[in-house]
C-alpha cells in the first residue's frame, strides 16, 4: 500500500487494462483547462462538458469531479493546449495513479484572489479507510485568475499504489472541495477497481517416492524321485 500527497509531478509508468478516456480541452482564455470530454470504451458515447456549463456535480457556482489517471499524465496539467487523458477505471497491483480534481466556478475576492482547497479520503473493498489517505486541508487552487474556466488541484496531487497484497474489489475515493471565499463545500467520488493477479504456481521440486512394490516370491522347485 502506497498513498501519499506530492506537490511535484514526476512522470511513471503504469499498468492497466480497462480505462475510460477523459479529454480536457483548453478554453481560448488563458486559463488551465477546457472543456471536458469523457469516453467510454465498452460505449460508443461522448459526453462533453462545457466550461461555461460546469460539471454534474455542483454546488452553486463551484462543480468539478475527481478523476484516477496514470501518474505520467501529470506532466500534461503543466502543458498548453488540449490534453487526452487517461481515465483509470481498473488497475493492476503496481500501477502508480493520481487522483485529479478539475472544477469550474470559484469565487473570487475583492482582489480577484481565489482560495480552494479539498479534502481526500480513499475507502478500501471492506469500507475501511485503505492505509493512511485521510487527506484535509490541501491546496487545490490559490491566487489571482483573470478569466473563468477549468481549474486543477496541480499544486497538491495525492498519488495512489498498490501492493501485490492488497485485497482485490472496489476501491472508493471521497473528496470534497471548499470554496473559501464562497463558503461553499462539493462532495465528489469515483471508484477504481484493483484486480487481483492469480497466484503462480510453484513446480515442486521435491521427487515424488516410487511406489512400493511388494518383493517377488521364490519359486520352489520340485525334486524328482
């Protein structure tokens, strides 16, 4: 079991089958991200998200979701211009994960200054919380913006692994953003699923025993008289 809470964005390899594709599109203004296009791939849908429209889940103004993507992509929240990014829906033991915030909607101050932070938890198979992701308090977004759009948690990013002894099943991620300028707080959720690997098996190399075989009876002989 791995989680742990980084600021940086250093790439990985990952491991995974299925995945649904997530694509975040920049707006012309000079914000971080726009719009949001999610793809099934046991689907032929495609759903868009407008930036001026928001996400599902919304409280108010403020709306967002919380995505799994391969630790690589992160890189990909640094770059201008659209980015396609993988959406983890079921993972292999040894898979480096991020969990990602997107969102729409904070308000800013008189200063233009927005404040946004999340809490994060992750929930294992048995509704347990899974090692120690009891995230509160992190930065998802703080400082002046001169437009609308789609904003990240890129200055905070809680980075997710798993063990080969981790319990296969579903694994649920809780987040909550907080809007502090609007006083406003939005539950998010997803889940990931972790497969689990069938076991090896071992060739013995013990050498099974012969099987015994009863001795052989002499024959007697008759003498002739």
């Amino acid at each position: 079991m791995a989680v742990a809470a980084t600021g940086g964005q250093a790439e990985a390899r990952t491991r995974h089958r299925k995945k649904k594709t997530t694509t975040v599109a920049q707006p012309p203004a000079a914000a971080p991200a726009a719009p949001v296009a999610e793809t099934a791939p046991d689907a032929p849908k495609t759903t868009t998200y407008d930036p001026n429209a928001g996400f599902p889940e919304r409280n108010g103004a403020l709306s967002g979701m919380v995505v799994v993507i391969p630790k690589s992509e992160l890189a990909a929240f640094g770059q201008p211009g659209p980015r396609h990014l993988n959406r983890v829906a079921r993972a292999e033991p040894g898979a480096e994960l991020a969990l990602k915030l997107v969102f729409t909607g904070p308000q800013a101050d008189a200063d233009n200054v927005v404040d946004v932070t999340y809490d994060l938890q992750v929930y294992g198979p048995d509704g347990k919380l899974y090692g120690a992701s009891d995230y509160r308090g992190l930065e998802a977004l703080h400082g002046k913006i001169t437009s609308g759009g789609v904003f990240d948690n890129r200055g905070k990013v809680v980075l997710l692994s798993f063990d080969p002894g981790d319990a296969g099943g579903t694994y649920t991620v809780k987040a909550t953003l907080h809007d502090q300028v609007a006083k406003l707080d939005l539950p998010l959720m997803t889940t990931i699923d972790l497969l689990s690997k069938a076991p090896v098996a071992s060739a013995d190399s013990s050498t099974a025993a012969a099987p015994e075989t009863a001795p052989k009876k002499k024959r007697r002989r008759r003498r002739r008289h």
